[in-house]
C-alpha cells in the first residue's frame, strides 16, 4: 500500500469510528395476533433492545413511549427498529425484514453484545405514535433456537461485525416450533406500578415516619 492508500485508509477510519461494530439482523416472525389469537395483518411491531442489566422494557415501562425508530424508551430501552405485519405466502401477521449497520455499544439505551432484544407488537397503534396506557399488545423473546424455523441465532445481539444474523421463529401453525399463545397480545400497558411495587415503596417511606415517632 503507497502512503496515499494509507493515508485515505487511515482518514476512513477517523470519519467511520465505530464502523467495524456494525451488525446486521434478519429477522422473520410469523405469525403475530391480536389478543384474541387472530393472527394480524396491519399491526405495528418494534424490535425493542434490553437496558444495561438486560432487563426488557415492562408494561409500565412502555407508557407514553412514541413507536419510532431510534426512541429510547425512559432513557434505557432503544427502538432499533419498527414495522407492521403483512402477508406472506398466504399467511397473515408476518413481522419479517433486516435491520442493516446497527452499531453496538455499552450502558442504557445501547444495542449490546450479547444481550437481549424482544418484538413487541399493538393493537390500535400506527407508527409513530404513542404508545398509550391500556394498549393491548404481545411481547416475545428468546435466546432459544427454534430449530424448526432453520434461524442461527436467538433474539439477542450477535458479535461486533456480524454479517448477518438470522432470527426466525414459527409458530406451530406455520411449520415451526413455538406456541401460538406466545404470539398472542395478551398483556396490557400499564402506567401504574403493580400493588407489590407500590406497597413496597409505601413502607418505604412509612419506615422513616414511624423512626421518627419513636424517637419523639
């Protein structure tokens, strides 16, 4: 290499930084329902990434949220991506498509190497729009294969400079090995903490109160 070539390389590096953390995912999940079991054409997904610790994003969490790509949802959990399920081959509810030069990082709101992501779908909601409390919707993940799918690689980040990773998995209706009741919105957004969360945080507070009495 001359030391124009060396140069030009090395001035491509500096402008590309992270370039060689970049990850490309194929995805292909059939078929997605409505809370009813009814496999969906029309509804909006999101590909949404874990925080930090790994944690997915809750019910409460997802409260108020915009479904558009690149939102971090409170600071922790990143949008890499959002679709809406189509027909394939005859059959609806399909979430399929490949999310190309995404870069992997570290802390909240980060795609991380080897950690989870799920697929989360609404009822009710277009692209862009907010996600609002009392929205039905379904949430899937797994770092199990689904070896009936033929994918290569669980719902989870691959390593830095993957090529390509493809994450498919079927319910058993269409060929595969996962149960429709997972493809199903069975859960609704919540806004207010679950009770034991709330008790908790109650005698939290409480404890300091009645310190104090005791003291007087």
């Amino acid at each position: 290499m001359n030391l124009h070539k060396s140069v030009a390389a090395a001035a491509a590096l500096l402008t590309t930084g992270t370039s060689f953390a970049a990850v490309t995912i194929t995805y292909d999940i059939q078929a997605l329902r409505d809370q009813n079991g009814i496999a969906q054409n029309g509804l909006v997904y999101a590909l949404i990434a874990s925080d930090s610790t790994n944690s997915l994003a809750s019910s409460t969490d997802l409260a108020g949220a915009t479904l558009s790509e690149g939102e971090i949802i409170g600071g922790k959990f990143q949008i890499f991506e959002v679709g809406t399920t189509a027909e394939a081959l005859g059959n609806p509810g399909n979430a399929t498509g490949t999310v190309a030069g995404l870069t992997l990082g570290s802390g909240d709101g980060a795609l991380i190497q080897g950690n989870s992501w799920g697929i989360y779908w609404f009822e009710g909601l277009s692209q862009g729009g907010q996600i609002l409390n009392g929205t039905r919707y379904g949430m899937f993940t797994s770092t199990a294969l689904d070896p009936s799918s033929g994918g290569e690689i669980g719902t989870i980040f691959p390593t830095d400079g993957t090529l390509n990773a493809n994450v498919f998995y079927f319910d058993t209706d269409n060929f595969g090995g996962v149960s429709p009741s997972d493809f199903t919105a069975s859960l609704t957004v919540n806004a207010v903490p679950e009770p034991s969360t709330a008790l908790l945080a109650f005698a939290g507070l409480a404890i300091p109160v009645m310190r104090r009495r005791r003291r007087d």
